[in-house]
C-alpha cells in the first residue's frame, strides 16, 4: 500500500492535475456527435455535457477554494480526484443521457487539480517564485486544448466514444494514486471554523488589488474564448478553410500561450509582476492592432490573421501566471479563496463573453467583429493592470 505524502508535491504532479484538468473538458469533442447518435438525442442535448461541465466547475472553483483554506489542500484534491474517477466510470457505461450528463457533472471535481495548484504553489513560494512555477505550470493549459480533441477524435475512431471515459477513468485512478503518495500539505495556516474564515472575507472583497488582478485575469482568458468561439465562422466564411485548417487555426492563439508561458517560467522570478502583467497586455494589444492594420491595407490572410493572433495568446502566457500569482498574494492566507473566487469570475466572463461573440458574428463581418471583440477584452485587461499599478504606487507594492 502507497504511504501518504507528507511532504509538498513535485511540480510535475501539479502539471499532471492540470493537464488532466483541461483534456476533461476537450479530449471528448470530437464525440459530441457519436454520443448523440448512441443516446439518440440531439446534439444540443449532448453539448449539455460541455456548457453544463462549464457552470459546475465555475461553482466549484468558488467553493473548493475556501473549502482548501479551512481544511487543507490535499483532502480537498483527493476528494475532487475520487469523485472524478468514479464518475468517469459512471460516463462509461452510461446507458441513458440523463445519466451520462449527471456523471458528466461529477467529473467536474477535477477542477481541484487546476484550481488548489495554484494554491499549493502560492503555499510553497513566494510571489515571484510562485508566479514563474505557474508559468510552467500553464504549458499544460497550452499543450492540452491542442493535443487532447487529436488524441480523443484518435480513441473514437479506433474504439468508440466511450474509450475517451475509460481513458479517463484508467487516469483517474492512476493520478489519485499519485497524488496520495507525492502530495503532501502545503497549507500550514488554516482557518479553526468555516464561519472565522468568512469572516475574514471583508478583507479579501475590499482589496482593490484582488479585483484589478482578477478583473485582468478574467479579459486575458476572455480574450482566448472570443477567439476559439469565433475562429471557426471566420476560418469557413472568410477564408474557405476546411475543418482540418481550421483546428490549426484555432490552435495558434495556444501555440502563442505555451510560448508566453515558457517565458514566464524563465523570467518571472526575476522581473516584478506588475511588468510581467503589462508586457503580456502590450503583446496581446499589439496583436490585435497589427490585425487590424493588415485588414485596413487590404491584407487578410489565413497566416497573417492567425499570425497576429499568436500574440494575443503570447501576452496571455506572459499575464496569467503573474496576474494569479497576484492575486493570492493579495490575502495570503486566503490563497486558495482567492484562487477559487477568481477562476469563478474568469469562467463565468469567458461563458458572457462566449454567449456575446456569438450574438454579434455574421459570416459577412466575423474577421473584423471577432478582431474588434478581441480588442475590447484586451483593453479591460490592460486598464485593470494599470489600476493595480496605480494602487502600487500610491500604498507601495507588497512583492
């Protein structure tokens, strides 16, 4: 029998819960339709297990957060791993949709692994150190949404919509199993009672530095869903792109992020959060002004539309680790509170921003429109950053 860890994981374990984290919501697209066809539903109703997925995890990034402050990091990621587990299982031989859906819902517990590993990090270093482990950290947000629906469209055309939930169930099992043994606690200061915690909470909604920090976070990731929303109209409609085109279309905007997030796993330890922040939001708007500029002179092009892209997901790899290191660090002893309330806000901003992307493309007009979209968010983001600057420099930095 494997000993429970007692001393903090290795970073590798928290990539791996990470990754995990993001192939469950994507690895399975490609089946949508199959699982429709097999259920014999609606592709509506089987994208329920996307958008549904979606609003139980924003929930419940809100919940484990101050849930991980009172009891600690690992009971909360063990217990979000077994019920992840088992409701892979229960994916598996679901017989009725109704039932695969509510499984569906349960897999959701994952988004312990993405949200308590920020936390852990935070725990373990500080704002600097923990900022430039997340950087890392990221690449498995990058290298996930691009591999995953090319390894789960690789399952079911092999073995059928259900070996992507045996995948996951095999994989579940394995990173408890993991977990148990190289997991260790890492929150040495709890709260004594849920009710002395949110009491405490006053402190974490009046900070100005924890709204700047996660209202930027929330436009820098919105960017991202405006985007993957948009670029498959614009892909068919502008540039005649078959569906296989279109995924590497779509697949720029990460490719751009793992490289951003690779250059904050090198220098965020050494540069200040606060420019690591704004050199992500120069890149990203210097992305979309370079678009815009190649549109007004004529030039529109699959490979100078994606290539201007990149950027935006570049200064998205540059921000989001040192914007949630921020974050956490506003309150440390609220870590995973903050983590939590601020990946709530960015999920549920990227879900309004989804909805709006979608209200206002028209096959005519989607390249400029989803550029301009684009443009918005990513001017909220960088005016968020410069407020937290100007907080800094009226109350002095606290990194």
């Amino acid at each position: 029998m494997l000993k429970a860890a007692t001393s903090p994981p290795r970073v590798s374990t928290l990539v791996l819960m990470t990754a995990v984290s993001v192939l469950s919501l994507n690895m399975y697209l490609p089946s949508l339709a199959h699982i429709a066809q097999d259920f014999e539903v609606s592709y509506a109703m089987a994208n329920l297990s996307i958008s549904g997925y979606l609003a139980i995890t924003a929930c419940l990034q809100i919940i484990m957060g101050p849930l991980s402050d009172r009891y600690g990091r690992r009971p909360l990621l063990m217990a979000g791993l077994l019920i992840y587990t088992v409701a892979s299982f229960g994916c598996l031989f679901a017989q009725d949709i109704w039932v695969f859906l509510v499984f569906r819902m349960f897999q959701g517990a994952i988004v312990a692994g993405m949200a308590l590993s920020r936390a852990v990090v935070r725990d373990m270093h500080d704002e600097r150190s923990a900022a430039s482990l997340m950087g890392y950290i990221s690449l498995a947000m990058a290298v996930a949404p691009m591999t995953g629906p090319m390894f789960g469209g690789f399952l079911d055309q092999l073995f059928g919509w259900r070996s992507n939930f045996l995948f996951f169930a095999v994989v579940g099992v394995a990173l408890t199993a993991l977990c148990w043994w190289d997991l260790g606690e890492t929150n040495m200061n709890k709260s004594k009672t849920i009710l002395s915690q949110f009491r405490t909470y006053p402190d974490l909604f009046r900070s100005r530095r924890f709204w700047g920090y996660s209202i930027c976070q929330t436009f820098s990731l919105g960017a991202f869903y405006v985007y993957v929303t948009g670029a498959a109209l614009v892909g068919a409609a502008e540039f005649k792109l078959s569906t296989s085109s279109i995924g590497i279309a779509v697949g720029a905007i990460t490719g751009g992020f793992a490289l951003g997030s690779y250059l904050s796993g090198r220098f965020a330890s050494r540069v200040p959060l606060f420019w690591m922040v704004i050199a992500g939001r120069v890149s990203a708007m210097f992305g979309v002004i370079l678009g815009l500029s190649l549109m007004a002179s004529g030039v529109l092009h699959p490979v100078t539309y994606t290539g201007a892209i990149m950027f935006v997901g570049l200064g998205n790899g540059l921000t989001l680790p040192s914007a949630s290191s921020g974050v956490m660090s506003v309150r440390p002893n609220l870590a995973g509170s903050a983590s939590g309330l601020s990946g709530g806000m960015a999920v549920a901003g990227g879900a309004l921003l989804t909805s709006l992307t979608g209200a206002l493309l028209t096959p005519e007009t989607a390249a400029l429109r989803l550029l301009l979209i684009i443009l918005g968010s990513v001017l909220v983001s960088f005016l968020a950053a410069l407020y937290v600057r100007h907080i800094d420099l009226r109350e002095g930095a606290t990194y």
